[in-house]
C-alpha cells in the first residue's frame, strides 16, 4: 500500500494550522481514500514524491490519481504548491473524454 499524498505532508504541512494534531495525522494515515494497492516497483518509485515529481506510470490512471490527490488536500486542507497546482491540472487535461 502506499498513500496518494506521502504521510510527511499531512505531518510537515506549510498550511495555516502550523502543526497538525496526532489525532489528525492518525485519521489521516488510515484513511483509505488516502492508501493506494501498487505493486513494490511503483511504490519505490513514488517514494514520498508529490504530484509534480511522480505521475502513476498508467496513463489511464492519472485523472483519477489528480482527482484523488486534490481531495485529500482539499479534505485535510493541506498545501499545494505551484509547481504542484499546475502539475494537477495538466494531468485531468490528458484525460480521454
């Protein structure tokens, strides 16, 4: 299993609630709309990347993973930087109608 979002954000996350509470991380770490089954290559390869740095390596699967992805931050109200934003957007673009 591996989560959409690496576990660290939700823990170091430069939104306006500083730091987040245990219970918070907690509720977030088992959050199944958070874990992802990938196989071990996969989720070697995503380690703790976000959006911008990895992409799921199924073309398919990427609206889902942008649409997944940008839930959670917007569920646990987590940052998104630009380089991110843009990567989020340009994937649901590639998507087949």
């Amino acid at each position: 299993m591996a989560a959409v979002l690496p576990l660290g954000g939700c823990h170091h996350d430069t939104a306006p609630q500083a730091v987040v509470p245990a219970q918070r991380r907690l509720e977030y770490a088992n959050d199944l709309d958070v874990l992802l089954a990938v196989d071990k290559q996969t989720n070697q390869d995503k380690g703790s990347r976000t959006a911008d740095k990895w992409q799921p390596p199924r073309r398919a699967y990427r609206c889902e993973y942008a649409r997944r992805n940008t839930g959670i931050k917007a569920r646990y109200r987590l940052s998104v930087t630009p380089p991110e934003k843009l990567a989020l957007q340009e994937m649901p673009a590639a998507c087949p109608q």
